[in-house]
C-alpha cells in the first residue's frame, strides 16, 4: 500500500479519521488515481503506522478512516546525527537521501574551512534547507520510516561542534588519522560490559577534508579520531560508510 506522512488532529483520531491536506492530496487523486474504498498507509511522523480507508476525495483534502494502528518498527535504536561538511553540486541530496535509509535521525550541514558552497544570506540557507527536508520526506516515504529525519540548516563548525554536545559516540574520521580504527572504538561500545550509546555524533568534511586546526578542534570537544581505512574516501562516500558500519555495530543491522 502507497504510504505517506500526515499531521494527526487529536479531534479527528478520537472519531477514527485522519484529513489528508497539502501536495499529498494531488499525487493520491492524480498520480495514483486513487478513489473511494481504497486503502493507504498514513504515519504521523511520530512513530505510529495507520492503515486507513480512504471514504472522501474532493480538491483540497482526503477524508480517510481508520481500520487499524501500530507503532512503527523500522526505527533503530540508535539516534546518529550527521554533521556532513557541505558538498559541492547535487552531492549533498544523494547523502540525505542514502543517509535516510541508512536510518539516520539528523543531517546537519556544516560550513567547514574547505567548503567551497556558500550562502550569500539566510534565506538562502533556508531555501536550501527545505529543499533538503522535501528530499528527506521522500526518502522517509520510500523506506517505510517512522519519522521524517530533519535536516538542519546551514551551520559553521564551532557552532556544529556545540550542537554535538551530550552525544554519547562522537566520531571524526579523519584521512591524517594512523592509529585509531573505527573498529577498534566501535569494538569497545558494542562489548555489552562497555554498554552501548544511545545517540552517535559522525563529522564528515566536505571535499578537501578538515584542516588541522578543525580536528584538533573537535578532538578537544570530545570527538574520537577515526581513521577508515587505508583508502581515502569522499565525502559523499565516509558518511555513509561510517553511518552503515557504526548501524551495523551498534544499531539495528546487525
């Protein structure tokens, strides 16, 4: 069944209906010719799957009833937020994208000393930003996600390392690391003696990597040095690899 994302009215869940309004209304009235009797999938974006009949479509919204509800089981048990340096091009869309069925909760773009992307104001930075959540939604969708991950607005550096606070991994792969593998520090959080974290903080540089200062930077605020192997990987590449092999580890991949 064709499953999209819905703000739930408290009034209308105690009636057993849910109102579709917004772009979905179209895509199910046009795009999938749907009509009356047929049945759709609707989560409410907070872990709650709804299997819903669809009674009414006019222009404007879909009037649907509820024959069933669930929580959703797709979402891992480990929140990981990826602080990705921002690429150039059409990088940073294939990222959320892969990062969503990855099951990352967050992406966060940061402005490194290496990024050549800049935003000559905030409401550019904005635009993009909902340009990257409308990917993000979509990606959600096609995954069978419980929630949407969000994707932050445009941050610098010192500002994401602030927002990394409070994680409990925090990993800097980083090309100029030698000795510390990612398999040897995940090694130490999946030991159950160890217990594993709750949350996961993964820093990626954009294309030219991270300057020196930068990770001495995050190192100071408690992020680990990982090295990845003996191939250097790019930025469109790291995150995601980081994000699987950390899922595999510590998440639900296993």
């Amino acid at each position: 069944m064709s499953r999209f994302f819905v703000k739930t009215d408290p009034v209308d869940l105690q009636n057993g209906k849910i109102i579709i309004t917004g772009e979905d209304v179209k895509h199910i009235a046009n795009v999938l010719r749907a009509s009356a009797g047929d049945e759709i999938i609707l989560c409410d974006g907070l872990g709650t799957d709804y299997y819903a009949v669809i009674e009414h479509i006019s222009k404007q919204s879909i009037e649907t009833s509820i024959k069933a509800s669930k929580p959703n089981t797709t979402e891992p048990p480990l929140n990981i937020t990826v602080f990705q340096g921002i690429p150039k091009g059409d990088k940073m869309d294939f990222i959320i994208q892969k990062c969503v069925e990855l099951g990352v909760k967050r992406i966060v773009p940061v402005m490194t000393a290496r990024s050549v992307v800049r935003f000559g104001n905030s409401r550019d930075a904005a635009s993009k930003a909902a340009r990257w959540n409308r990917i993000a939604l979509e990606a959600a969708k096609q995954c069978d996600r419980g929630v949407v991950p969000v994707v932050d607005e445009p941050v610098g550096f010192d500002a994401a390392l602030k927002l990394a606070e409070g994680f409990g991994l925090r990993l800097f792969p980083y090309e100029e690391e030698r000795n510390s593998s990612l398999r040897d520090v995940l090694k130490k959080y999946s030991d159950t003696a160890a217990g594993t974290p709750e949350s996961a903080a993964i820093m990626i540089g954009p294309e030219g990597g991270f300057e020196r200062s930068e990770a001495d930077k995050a190192i100071g605020a408690g992020f680990i040095s990982v090295t990845l192997g003996p191939r250097i990987l790019r930025t469109e590449t790291a995150g995601l690899a980081t994000s699987a092999i950390v899922m595999y580890e510590l998440g639900d991949m296993g």
